[in-house]
C-alpha cells in the first residue's frame, strides 16, 4: 500500500502525534502553524494559529480536547482542539522546547531552553487554572548541574516525569519531591526523543550517536540496545507487536524488533532527508513520519508484516 | 794519682766522663783543675748541654750536698746547661727542682731552655716553680704525667691526710698550671704534654673546659688568653675534648701530633663525645698548618714518652697535609734533635732500638705479602706443547679429518669365515687397479659372516674417486652388483630431503556434505582477506588474515589454490586451514595465470629488460619449468600465453604466427612457429586441441577466420571464412566446446589515412560454428544496432545479444540451431531492458542481465531471467554494481560493488538463481570477491540425467535437508533468542501485573473512564461507518 503523503509544512517536521484513538494525527513543525489531520485519509482538519515561531513540541490530552505546543516564540499554548481556539497562553523568557500532557490530561509540563543567561527551566501547570492566577511549579534544571531539556513525557500515574538531555542524560523527577530521584547517562549524543509504548511502561530514547536505548519506564533499567549507522532522531514501540521504529539518518528509517534480538529487519526509504519523528498509530498498523522535507507520510504495514511472526 | 791522672789526655777524660753521670763527674772531677774544669765543661757542651737526673743519679741528699757544695763554685758548668731531664721515680723532683735549680728562687742554670719531666711526684712546690720556668725561662717542656705523678696525692688521699680543700688546692694549682701551660703567660715553642695516664680523680682532661671550673673562682675569672709562641705541640692523651678546649689558646701551632691511649672509635663509642671530637677536629684542620692524628693502640704504660723517631714515624705515615706540610714535618723532628741533650739522644738510641726491633717486627706480619718462590720445579708444566715448541708440534702427524680416500662398497656378496679370504682377494683384486688400498674391512654379524659390505682406504682421495666412478654399477655376478659411494658422501646420501610441509588433503572442502561453496573478500586498507562459507543460513567467516596478499588474490581454475601476491613471488595456499603449500619466487610478479588444467602456473613480471619475464612452473613440485623474455613488440597481458585445455600446448602470438610449446619438452613443437602473416588473434578451444585464429586484413589480402586442428606436429585447418572489410574480430568459444562464435566489425567505408583508418556504416554480425556438426557448419547472424555485448550460453544453445546504445536496450535472445536445424538462428525473445551486460549460470538455463555502473549511469538493475521461457523471475537492484558473479554451482549469484566503482557503500550481496536475496553485507572499501572454483563435475552425462530424472525422488530429502539445517542453524543462537525473548517475555508480564494493579488508579486520573479497553471496546463495538469524501465537483448542466 503506498503512503499517504501529507504536504504539512513548508518546512521541516519538528514533531506528530496522534490522539489516543488514532483518528487524528497532529503535526508540528518549524513553520508557525501545527496542524491537525484524519489519520484514515490524510485530510487536514485544521491548523492551530497563534505561535510566532517554530513549534518544536506538541502534545495532545487523552480526550483530545485540548492540544498544547512549545514554540521557539517563548510562548506555551494550549489549544481547543475542535476550534482550533487558544485557551491558555504561557509566556516565558527564552524559546520553549518540550511540552506534554499529563496522563489525566489536566497537568501540563513544559521546559525553556537556556539562552541568553537565562537557566533552563521546567515547568509544572494545570491547565484549568489561567495562567495568570495559578503559580506553576518550577524547578531549574541549570541549577541542579543539569543541561537543557532536549525531551520530556509523563510518567506512570502522574508519579514522575523523564527527561532527555543534551549531554544524553535521562532523569526521573519524583513530582512530589520535585526533585530528580534517578540520573542515567545511557547516551553519548543528546537524546533527541523520547516516547513510551502504550501502557506507559517502556521507554525508548533516540540519540544523536546513533543508538536508541529501550528502558524500563519506571527504574530507568536498560534493557536494549538499537544501533544504527546514522543518527537517530525519533524512535517509536508498537503496541501490536515487539517492534520498535527508529527515524532519523539521510534517507531511511528502520524499523526494528525490539524483544528478540537488536537487529534490524526492515528497511523504508521515501523521505528526502532525515526523517525527524515518528509516530506509531495506537492499532499499530500504520505508522507516520516527518521528515526534514516538510512531508508526513503515513505507512500502512504490510499484510506480510502484520503475520510475519518470527517463531523459535 | 792525680799527677798521673793529669797526664792523660782529654780524649781519655771524656771517655770516661760519657761513662758517668753528671753528678759523678761533679763529684769526682769537678774543681781538681783547671783542665778538668774545662773538659767538663766541653763534655756538657759538647752532650748538648743536656744533665739527666734519674735513678741513677744519687739520692737527693747525696745529690743535694755536692751541689749546695759546689754549685756556687760550678757556675760555669751550670751556665752551658740548657737542657734537664729528670726521671724522678725515686728523686723527689720538687725538692730538686726548687733547691737545686732555683736557690732560693734565682735560676741557676741561666742558658736552660728544656726540662724534661718524668714521673715525678705533683707537689705544690713543682707546679709552682714549673710555671716560673714556662713564663719566663723555657722554650721546650716535656711533661709526662704518669701514674706516679700523682701518687704521692694519692697516698695523702689514701691516708686521709688532705681534706677536701687541700686537695682542691693542689689540684687548682695544678689546674691553673695547666692552663697557663696554654696561655699568654707561657713562652714554650715547643710542648709535649702525656696525660694518656689521667687518673680519674684529677681528670686533667677536663682542666681545660670552662664548665668544669665550677669550684674555682681563680679561673672563672681569668681572661682567655693564648700561647701565641707555641708552634709545636704532641699530646698523648684519652679524650679529644682536651684537644678542643686546647685549640682555642694556641692559635700559632704549626705542627700537632696527637696520640690517642686506646683506639679512636673504642673511646669514642659514646656518641656526644664523638660528636664534639669531629667538631673539634674540624675547627683544628682549619686552624693548623698541619697536624696528624695517631691512633696508638696497646700502648705500655711504662713505655717511654719521648720515642721521637717513632713518633716522627708515625706523624709521616699519618700525615694528611699537603706537601709544604711535610717538609715542615720533616723538619720539626730534626730541630728537635738538635735542641735535645746528649744523654737524652743515647737514651732515645736505646728506646728507638727497642722501637725499631718492635717496627720491624710489626712490618713483617703486615707485609705478609705473598713473594714468588721461584723454587717450584714444576714450573711451565701446564703448558701444552704446542705452546712451548710450535714449530716442531706443528709437524706433528694430524688426524684426517677427511675420508675421501675412503669408498663404501654395498651389494657385496654376504659370505661366511671361510670364503671371506677368496672374498677379500676377489675384492681386492678389482680395486688394485685403482691404487694402493691401505685398509679394507668388512663388517661381520653375530654369526661371523659379512654383512654385505666393506671399506676400503686408499692412499688419496683421487684414487678413491677414480674407484667409485669406475666400479659403481660393477657387476660382480648376476646377483651382485656394487653401489660405490665416497665414504665422504655418507652423510649427503643419508640427509634425505626433508619431506614435503603435509597440507593435508587439499581437496577437503569438496567433501563438505551439503557442498557449500566458498568465496573469498578482499577488502583494502587495512589489507584483509576473508574466506566465507556460504552456508545456508548465512556466510560463516572461514578464516580471516590481515595482508595475507599485496595486492590482489587469485582461485586456481579448480579451486585448490588461493594465489596470493607478493613482492618476492607467489604464494599457494591451500587445505583445510588454508596454510601455504606452494611457492613460486619471481621478483615483481603482476599477474600470474593458470594452465586449466591446474597443472602449470605462468607468472609474469613485466619489468623491462627482464631476462626472466615469464616463468613457467610446475605447481606440484614447484619447480621452474622454463622462462622466457620479455617480447618488446607483443601485447602483455595475464594470457599472453594461452593453454590448450589438457595443458597438452600452450601457445603465444609471435610476430609471424604461432608459438606453440610443447608441455613434455617445454620446446616449440616442430622446433619452429606456425608461420601466420599477419595474424590478429587466436584462441583455443576449452575441450579440443583445436583453435581458432584470424588474420587481419593486409592491403589487398582480406581477412580470415580460421578453425584448426593440432595434429602432431602440424596445424592442419578445418574450416576457415574470408571476410571483407573487418574492422576487428572476437572469437568466443562456448564453455563446452560445442560453438565457436565471432563476433565480426566491418564497415562499408573507410576513410583517413592508412595508419589511422576511420571507419563508417559499420555492420556488425556473428559467425557461428557449429562444432559438433559434421564438417563444422558455419551460420552467419547480422546485427543491425551497434553489439554492447554478448554471452553464449555455457552448456546449451542459446546466445544472449545486448544491443544498443547507453541503457536504450534491447537484450534479444537466439537460439544457434543444432542437428538438422543448424544453420539456423532463430531469435527467440527481445526485451527492451536497460541493462549492459548478461552473465550466463554455469550450467545454463539461468541469465542475469546486469547494469553496471557506466559513466553515464550508476546502473545497478538485475534481472533474473529464466532462459527456458525468457521469463523474467525478478528485478533487483544494487547501485553503483561493478560486477556480478555466478557461483560454481549455479545456485547463487552475487553481485557486489567495489573501491574502483564507488566512493562508499562497498558491499556485496548474495541472491538466489531467482533473484531473492540471502545476504548483505557492506565492506568498507571492498577490492575483490571471487567464488571459489570447482574442479569439473565426475559423473557423466547419462549420470546427470539420472539424477535430473530422479529429481522428484531427491527433492523431499534435500528440502528435509535444508530445513534441518535452517532450523538447527546455530542452536546456540538460537537458543539465545529464545532467552532473550523468554526474558522480555518476563519482563512484559511484569508489567501487566503492575498495569492491573495500577489499573484503578488509572482511570481514577482519567474521571472513571477506563481508556486501557476503550480503544477494544470501539474496535469492535464501532458499526461500519459511510464516510463521503468530497473529491470532485462538476459542474453539471441541469436538463429535465
């Protein structure tokens, strides 16, 4: 089946997600305008209009109401997802990196790059309080000997949050405390993503020194090693299967299997360039990427995929 | 009496005055006459005005009477005095000194200068007219404070006479004697001070040292002042503190001489003590001019305190100064001498002689030097003889090394005692005629009989030599012939050359059950050659080795050998774990080639001027077969020889013709070449001993295409075509044999000038000849398009004819018709593929057309092509493709991309016959890959139809086989997947437990909604839903 292509942006992908049903896939990227898109078809919906600057992050709630994205503007905004309108308005000093919802969808998490003297900062909020009333809670990550945040998520229950750092560091923040509980430096390379599977309780990080690294979402154990030639810049689990999907390099991305054995089985090729993210549908027969050529194209797998089932 | 007494002469007076003592001689002769007066005066003159009082002398009272009586009137005698020595053991000194030296306290002897004192008792009085003396009287004092000095202070001390005080007085006068003795109211030049017997209870030692003055005020208070007259000072004494508290008041000292009672180190164990002595010697070595320093052992206490020349011994064996030093030394005793009375000098003769037996005695046990005692009369008996008369030993008789001269005789009749004599004279018989046989002798077992063989000596070496060419080979009887050898050639024929490096069997990996072929990669930088099995499953490495080769590996036509290239030669490498079997040297070898038969191997350095350009050798033994130059004219180039397909010729263009060698001879066949005008080219056929040539075109004479048989020694041709207007011919043999086919250029026009012709309308056609046909039927097909390439199909009937120009095209297939149909060639199918080249399966059937990278196009396409159907089984692609190769087998093939053709991305991949593939792998910087060769099947022909007839019998096995082998592939490996994945398996139930756990939690955060099934829920609750997509909209015109 050959894929849909989806001419998002004018210029390259920074991040796509879909929404917990799968039906809609969001796209950012370093235009100003994220978009949002039937995953079945490849219509686009809409576009969220606002930002000022590249949208390096974006995040959809469990209900797909809300939608919030981090942009190099210094602005976080949360959007309504049926109207396109913007609900909150989160202004910060230097260009935001990462945000992401919270598993019940009302705690939003966003980090600010440290540019200009300023340290990098994170940041907790509740989305139902405005912004100008509530105090978010805030912990600087330059004062705790951290570099900056190159990417974040939620963890289990709303417990802890991981982030990805420049210097290939992976943290575990214990909400609570607001303190990091756990420091790993499994990569050379900044980590560039990092995503979970469906139950939240793996994690894969993708690198720049071309390995992507499967964890346990909770003790941060290593558990795999995925290596490539080419630097890896997004890196996703498949709930169907023990695969995993790794983007990145000049032209190609592979997909791997995860459980079994760090070798590598398939080869797609399409985009022109790297490919920037990726994003496994949550059935897990369809996969989109977003390349540096400004194109999400979404891949059905194959019949021959969805049997092949390696027995031993 | 006295009148005759006065009648002797002066001499005899003083002869008999040097047998007196002063006092005798006063007593007896003094103031008789004038005379005598004078003679004793000149006695004491001439004794160095020196009087000794000693035991000898009389008592005190005596001695006290006669000078109360006569001093007065002896005044003359008492003025030329100027040295005393008294030896007070039984005179009380004191009284002497102070009423006999001093009456009344004026000094009578007004020209003394040196008092020697000895073991007199300390009295007040003593001390008290001593340091008169020393302030204003003496320039020398000895004083020799021995045990008796103080005995009289010890008696009192004994009887407990003296209290406390008394003795203090004494013994503060004492004291402060001393330290006048070292101070500024001293005049002596000249001190020798003994106070090596230092009682305890005085302790002079410490007389000096301020600390112990506690008791006395006198002396706290005095000024330290210092002797700067003294100039020579020698102290025996215990303790080197004296010394140090004695150096500050005699800052003019020049010569020191020191002797220590017991051994330095003895005293001094004590360490403070040491320490303040090294200080002390310090401060002296910087102040005086010179001193010396005598460790004087198991000194006697009586001995005698004045052993000058001892002493003086000792000062120049201990000397440490420098050499003014010792001049200054060496005085210093001398004008010692000279100041010292004449008694004195008899007593120091008679002490020095008790030295001097003593000296020598001590310098014989040290000089226990060994001295040579040339006693020993067996002297120069170690000595070898040729040692001691060369000349004569070297005429000596020498053992022969050599036994040259000696000959072995084998295949000698064996005979027993009796017949070894007419043995002996039979032998002897034959070999007198070469020379005197000096010695023979025949070996004899245990049951006395010959052994069959014998020695014989002759008397030089070419006598020997000249028997063993003669009689080797000498037949005795019919039974008996001689095998001579030199005697001296024993241990050449015995060294049996080592046997050949066992490789095993090099045909071994023909054996491997499931034939699995092999291939070799060579990469480059780092210089890595990689042997790969190309197993079911996957390539398994074989054997890796960094610069097995220079620059680049050769298979042998069969695959035994891998050839790898070095600078010195050729190395052959072969066996199951590829160790070296065969060497070929040959200095710069580029390319080598193989005879097909594997049986020859020609290497070729073509370096110009090279004698031995071409090599051929044997590869079984190794050995060089023949070489031959370089030919300046003829094209170079890895088959400048070609090898007829038995190996039986192998031939060379030569200028004229044909050079054809033959493999017995290494020589032309017929002696001379095959003359040819103006020959093109030429090849043999791979299974006849036929080869095809043809002659270019040369002016008016056209061009010929020639088949020719060898037949014995002549080159008899079979079928042969004239052409005209040929550009260039290439002839082609089909692997079997069964065709030959040329592939013709001609033109219509020609143009230019001769040397560089231009050609245009060129048509292009094959010849074809049927070999197998009788009288060799030849068809002619005519091309149209410009040829890229052709292939004839290796065992079949088929030719594949790649036409066009860049990729535009077309691939047509011919089939060549055979039996009754020959002679014509019916194309079969044309393809339009963008494809270069077609490379036929070994055995047929099978073609892949490829496109290699071209500098228009990186190329890449493979297509597999079933020749049976022309169908095409599938395209593949490998960009940037430099070559493809089929295994020997036909099963696989692989097409692979090397340094030469792309920058990166050096890999080869392996596919099946059909164009699936099996395996990848890049290589950075790949060079070369080459399958290994096989040697050519063994069955037959009606045997591979059987097996092809059978082919439904042997499937199911195989695949059982293949299966077997797919699934137990590496069950090592696999095992550990199943590990891996058993693990992960854990892991994932791990977590489905913690999901459930957790699972209220979740959808307390998510309102109650439990998302974990929503998404099942929808998936199969959801109906099918029409959703319209507006896609097109069309104006329509509306029409009722």
């Amino acid at each position: 089946m050959k894929p849909i292509l989806l001419q998002a942006h004018e210029r390259s992908l920074t991040k796509i997600c879909y929404n917990r049903e799968g039906d809609l896939l969001f796209s950012a990227g370093k235009d100003k305008f994220p978009s949002v898109w039937y995953s079945i078809n490849g219509e686009r919906l809409g576009s969220y209009n606002g930002h000022n600057g590249a949208v390096w992050s974006i995040d959809v709630n469990w209900n797909s109401t809300a939608f919030v994205s981090a942009s190099g503007d210094s602005t976080v905004r949360v959007w309504d997802v049926q109207t396109g309108r913007e609900r909150n308005l989160y202004q910060l000093d230097t260009p935001c990196r990462c945000c992401a919802f919270s598993y019940d969808g009302n705690m939003i998490l966003y980090t600010n790059d440290d540019v200009m003297g300023k340290p990098c900062e994170m940041y907790l909020t509740d989305i139902r309080i405005r912004p100008n009333e509530g105090s978010s809670v805030r912990i600087n990550i330059t004062q705790k000997g951290l570099r900056k945040v190159t990417s974040s998520l939620w963890g289990t229950l709303d417990e802890f949050i991981v982030t990805g750092h420049d210097n290939g560091e992976l943290v575990q923040w214990d909400i609570k405390a607001m303190d990091d509980v756990r420091r790993e430096k499994p990569h050379q390379g900044q980590i560039i993503d990092l995503q979970t599977n469906k139950d939240l309780t793996f994690l894969i990080s993708s690198s720049k020194d071309c390995t992507a690294k499967l964890f346990d979402i909770e003790t941060l154990e290593h558990l795999k090693t995925y290596t490539t030639e080419r630097p890896i810049n997004s890196a996703a689990i498949s709930p169907l299967k023990d695969h995993v999907i790794l983007g990145g390099g000049q032209e190609a991305i592979e997909v791997t299997q995860t459980a079994v054995r760090t070798e590598e089985f398939a080869r797609v090729k399409g985009h022109f360039g790297p490919i920037n993210t990726i994003a496994i549908h949550p059935d897990g027969k369809s996969y989109a990427s977003g390349g540096e050529d400004g194109l999400v194209r979404i891949h059905y797998f194959d019949k021959d995929y969805l049997d092949y089932d390696v027995v031993y | 009496m006295i009148n005759k007494l006065e009648n002797l002469p002066n001499e005899i007076f003083l002869m008999i005055y040097s047998h007196m003592t002063l006092f005798e001689i006063i007593e007896s002769f003094c103031l008789l006459n004038k005379r005598l007066n004078n003679i004793i005066y000149f006695k004491f003159l001439m004794n160095k005005n020196g009087i000794v009082i000693n035991k000898r002398c009389l008592s005190f009272n005596k001695c006290h009477s006669i000078i109360t009586s006569k001093i007065n009137d002896l005044s003359f005698i008492l003025n030329c005095i100027q040295s005393i020595y008294i030896d007070g053991i039984y005179v009380n000194c004191s009284d002497i000194i102070s009423e006999w030296i001093f009456h009344s306290k004026i000094l009578r002897f007004i020209n003394l200068k040196k008092v020697i004192l000895r073991k007199c008792y300390l009295t007040e009085n003593l001390i008290e007219n001593l340091s008169l003396l020393i302030e204003y009287q003496l320039t020398e004092l000895v004083l020799t404070f021995d045990n008796d000095v103080f005995k009289s202070y010890q008696c009192q001390r004994l009887l407990r006479i003296i209290r406390h005080k008394q003795r203090s007085n004494l013994m503060l006068m004492f004291e402060e004697f001393i330290r006048k003795l070292f101070s500024n109211k001293c005049h002596l030049t000249s001190l020798e001070l003994d106070i090596s017997n230092d009682d305890t209870c005085v302790n002079i030692h410490k007389f000096l040292s301020l600390s112990s003055n506690i008791n006395s005020d006198v002396i706290h208070n005095e000024i330290v002042t210092h002797c700067k007259s003294l100039r020579y000072l020698k102290i025996d004494l215990i303790d080197g503190s004296f010394l140090e508290n004695l150096i500050e008041h005699v800052p003019n000292l020049e010569i020191l001489s020191v002797q220590f009672k017991y051994t330095l180190m003895e005293k001094l164990s004590d360490e403070p003590q040491m320490k303040r002595f090294t200080s002390g010697i310090i401060s002296w070595y910087t102040k005086t001019f010179s001193y010396s320093i005598t460790k004087k052992t198991n000194i006697m206490p009586e001995q005698p305190f004045d052993n000058d020349s001892t002493g003086e011994q000792q000062q120049q064996q201990q000397q440490h100064a420098d050499q003014s030093n010792n001049e200054f030394d060496d005085n210093s005793p001398a004008n010692n001498n000279e100041q010292s009375g004449d008694e004195e000098e008899e007593e120091d003769d008679d002490d020095d002689d008790e030295n001097q037996t003593k000296g020598d005695e001590d310098e014989g046990k040290e000089e226990v030097e060994p001295t040579p005692d040339f006693s020993d009369e067996d002297y120069g008996a170690d000595f070898p003889d040729d040692v001691l008369c060369p000349e004569l030993m070297a005429e000596r008789p020498k053992e022969h090394e050599s036994l040259n001269n000696i000959i072995v005789v084998d295949n000698l009749p064996k005979v027993d005692q009796v017949k070894l004599e007419k043995l002996k004279a039979v032998i002897s018989k034959v070999y007198s005629k070469f020379g005197v046989c000096r010695n023979e002798y025949y070996p004899l077992d245990e049951e006395g009989k010959t052994k069959g063989y014998g020695f014989f000596e002759f008397q030089n070496e070419q006598m020997a030599i000249e028997a063993v060419k003669q009689t080797d080979g000498y037949r005795l009887d019919k039974n008996h012939t001689f095998s001579v050898n030199l005697m001296s050639d024993f241990d050449r024929l015995t060294q049996v050359p080592p046997e050949p490096i066992d490789t095993g069997n090099l045909f071994s990996w023909l054996a491997e059950p499931d034939a699995v072929d092999q291939f070799a990669v060579q990469s480059d930088d780092p210089k890595k050659t990689t042997i790969y099995s190309n197993a079911l499953s996957q390539p398994i490495v074989l054997e890796d080795r960094n610069k097995w080769t220079e620059n680049n590996f050769v298979w042998s036509p069969k695959g035994t050998y891998l050839a790898s290239f070095h600078e010195q030669g050729i190395a052959f490498w072969g066996g199951k774990e590829f160790r070296q079997v065969q060497r070929f040297a040959h200095r710069g070898v580029n390319y080598i080639d193989f005879s097909p038969g594997e049986r020859y191997l020609v290497t070729i350095s073509p370096r110009p001027n090279n004698p031995e350009a071409f090599i051929i050798w044997d590869i079984i033994t190794g050995q060089k077969k023949r070489s031959f130059p370089l030919d300046q004219h003829s094209s170079q180039g890895p088959s400048y020889f070609k090898w007829s397909f038995q190996d039986q010729y192998f031939a060379k263009q030569g200028p004229d013709g044909i050079y054809m060698y033959d493999r017995e001879s290494f020589q032309l066949v017929d002696k001379k070449p095959f003359k040819i005008p103006s020959l093109a080219d030429f090849q043999w056929s791979p299974t006849d001993n036929r080869l095809a040539y043809w002659t270019a075109e040369d002016g008016n004479v056209p061009a010929r295409l020639v088949l020719a048989e060898v037949n014995g020694v002549r080159l008899e041709e079979v079928r042969s075509k004239t052409l005209f207007n040929v550009i260039d011919c290439k002839l082609c043999w089909q692997k079997r044999g069964d065709y030959l086919v040329v592939k013709v250029d001609r033109y219509t026009k020609k143009s230019g000038e001769k040397n560089n012709p231009k050609y245009s309308g060129l048509i292009y056609n094959f010849e074809i000849f049927h070999m197998r046909e009788k009288n060799v039927p030849l068809d002619t097909l005519e091309v149209k398009e410009m040829i890229q390439s052709f292939a004839i199909e290796p065992v079949g009937h088929k030719l594949v004819v790649i036409t066009g120009e860049n990729l535009r095209t077309n691939v047509t297939f011919y089939k060549m018709g055979q039996g009754q149909k020959s002679g014509k060639i019916e194309p079969l199918k044309v393809m339009t593929q963008p494809v270069t080249t077609s490379i036929w399966a070994p055995n047929g059937q099978y073609v892949v057309l490829a496109a290699m990278k071209t500098g228009q196009s990186a190329g890449g396409q493979l297509i597999f092509v079933d020749a049976n159907d022309m169908s095409i089984m599938s395209k593949q692609e490998h960009p940037d493709l430099s070559d493809v190769e089929w295994d020997p087998t036909g099963r696989y093939v692989t097409s692979y991309v090397t340094l030469w053709n792309a920058k990166r991305d050096h890999s080869f991949k392996i596919w099946t016959f059909q164009g699936n593939l099996v395996f990848e792998k890049s290589v950075e910087r790949l060079v070369a890959f080459h399958w290994r060769p096989r040697p050519p099947s063994l069955l037959t022909e009606d045997m591979i139809r059987e097996v092809r007839r059978n082919r439904t019998v042997w499937t199911p096995k195989l695949d059982q086989r293949d299966r077997i082998l797919r699934t137990g592939e590496s069950a090592k490996q696999q095992e550990q997947r199943r590990k891996q994945l058993d693990e992960f398996q854990r892991l994932k139930e791990k977590n489905v437990k913690r999901l459930a756990i957790q699972k209220q939690q979740r959808a307390q955060l998510r309102g109650g909604v439990d998302t974990d099934s929503l998404f099942e829920q929808q998936a199969s609750n959801v109906g099918e839903e029409v959703v319209e997509f507006l896609i097109k909209t069309e104006e329509v015109e509306y029409k009722p």
